[in-house]
C-alpha cells in the first residue's frame, strides 16, 4: 500500500466569534488535511516541529488517537507550539492573528522519508517556503521527486506575508516546477503572481510546469481544473457555511484520496487523466471542503452516535465513526 507523507506547521487554533472564543482545536494547513486523511483510513505520516509543551503533547496524542503518525522535524524541549487566533466573520470566514516561535536550530537531517514510487507528499502554505527551513524543505521534496512519489503542492499564501514575497516567490516557483498537483486559490495567485483571473493563473502555472495538474479554487464560485490547455469548471452547492476555516484543506484531502481511490500513478497524473476522473477527484474534494464549512473544528467530523454514510456515484466515501 502507497505511503502518504505531509509536512507542515503545527499550531493550536483558537476561534473567535462576536469577540468571544468558541472553540480550539489542533490546527495548521496540512495538519488539518492529514487528520482527515487519516479519518479515511489512510494513515499518513505528519512531518513537523513539534514542540514538548502541554499543548504540544496534546496535539501529538490528538493525531495519534486520529491514525496520523507524527514525526518530529526540530528539537521542541525549549520551544512552544504556536497559537492561530481565528476571528470569524458573520459569513464564517476568518482574519488570524499569529503567536509563533521560529526555530533558532532545526536539525534539516530530519527532513527524511523513504519515499516510494508513487506514495504521495502532501506539502504547501508558509512553511514550506520559511526561509529558516527551506534547505530540510527542498531536500525532502527532491527525495519525493526523484523517487517517483507524487508530490501536490498548495501555496496557501496569505497577505501578512506580502512583505516577504520578493524573498519567497523563487521558493513557490520552484515548489510549483517540482509538483504533480498543484492546487490554489484565486486569493492566492492574485496575491503572488498579480493574477485577478484564472485564465492568467493558468498561463503564468503552465510556464512553470508544463505537465502538472492546477486545481483553481473559487470559494463558493466552485473550481477549475486545468492541464496543458484543457480547462474544466466545476460549481459549488450552495451551503451557509459555519466556519471557512479548514474548507481548503480539506479540498486538498480530498484530492488526495481521489488519487488514492483512482489508483492513479504518478504517470496517470502527468499523462493525459480522463475527465470522469478529474470528476471524481472534484467531487470528493468539493464533499470534504462543505463537510468542514458545516461545523467548528477543521477536519471531517468524528461522531460516534453517527452512522451514516456518504456517497458519492455511489460509492462510499468514508463512515463517519
């Protein structure tokens, strides 16, 4: 069975509504995506720097208990893990603000995975271009790439971060060349390549990988997908969501067990993939985004008193358990 890998922040978040916390749970990009990854049954390896605090130790037990297997990228015996405070809107969607410690001596000979052909790393959002760990980032994508692991990249870049994009941008182009599938956001690509619309988006990806997958999200506008000139559009159902938070990384999820549930090798991924496949993935990615955008916590729900199934074309998705 093909291996999947992640590698991201860790933080504990802290939701605020009408000025007043509702809720926290462990958080982070792919934190969140590897959580319901492993909800699937899928049981992914989380590559990050955990720290040895009570939160952090909670955290790690949270992902053991959730079939996520994490792996310690820094020494945390002196550090703190870091608090995500998420202000909700009336539309649920969240401004942050960041309490963060970077690490002043991470160990990059930890950045390792025995990668395989065709198992699957999942990485994206700020750490993957942080300067202070770039090198260890860089070394375990390569390993990915020449290994013949199937890498998706999802930028998640963020405005607080703008002043830094001069520094980062070769950073996210290289992670770009380096993918399989990428996926993004319209925010996002406005925000790094100047691009208000897809078909720019689209342009200004192709010139930096000419074979890859491009996942365009839009929020409640749905997606676009796109490879070497063919473009399909895909509507999201309409929903009042509870919160945003989580919703793409989620999709990302999604994309993952698409692949997964396709059986799709990394040379499906860079030949010519079907359209009922591309329909597929879509549809797991859109079910898993609205599964978060219903609920508080940012990944697909646990619930024990909950039996039912969800379909999509008929088959199962997942128990809710």
């Amino acid at each position: 069975m093909r291996k999947i890998y992640a590698i991201g922040e860790t933080v504990f978040d802290i939701m605020f509504a009408n000025g007043r916390p509702t809720g926290g749970n462990p958080g982070g990009s792919v934190l969140n995506s590897a959580v319901s990854l492993g909800r699937l049954g899928l049981n992914p390896v989380f590559l990050s720097d955990f720290c040895n605090d009570l939160i952090g130790q909670q955290i790690a037990q949270f992902l053991d208990s959730n079939h996520v297997t994490p792996q310690q990228l820094v020494d945390g015996s002196t550090m703190q893990t870091s608090i995500a405070l998420a202000f909700l809107d009336e539309n649920g969607d969240a401004q942050y603000q960041f309490y963060k410690q970077k690490p002043q001596s991470p160990d990059l000979t930890r950045f390792v995975a025995p990668f395989q052909k065709d198992d699957i790393l999942l990485f994206g959002s700020y750490y993957a271009i942080m300067p202070e760990i770039r090198e260890g980032v860089k070394r375990l994508v390569m390993s990915a790439h020449q290994n013949g692991a199937i890498i998706i990249y999802d930028p998640n870049f963020r405005r607080p971060h703008l002043k830094d994009l001069p520094m980062v941008r070769p950073y996210i182009e290289e992670n770009i060349s380096l993918a399989d599938i990428v996926k993004g956001s319209d925010e996002d690509f406005a925000l790094i390549f100047g691009c208000k619309y897809q078909a720019g988006a689209f342009e200004t990806l192709r010139s930096i990988n000419r074979n890859a997958m491009f996942f365009y999200t839009k929020g409640k506008d749905g997606c676009a997908f796109y490879q070497r000139g063919v473009t399909y559009e895909y509507d999201a159902p309409s929903i009042t969501p509870v919160s945003t938070i989580g919703a793409g990384d989620n999709f990302n999820a999604g994309i993952v067990y698409g692949v997964v549930r396709n059986n799709l090798s990394r040379n499906d991924i860079r030949g010519n993939a079907k359209k009922d496949v591309i329909d597929n993935i879509v549809e797991y990615a859109t079910q898993f985004a609205q599964e978060v955008c219903m609920s508080e916590v940012n990944y697909i729900r646990r619930n024990n008193n909950l039996t039912e199934t969800l379909h999509v074309h008929g088959d199962v998705i997942y128990h809710r358990i």
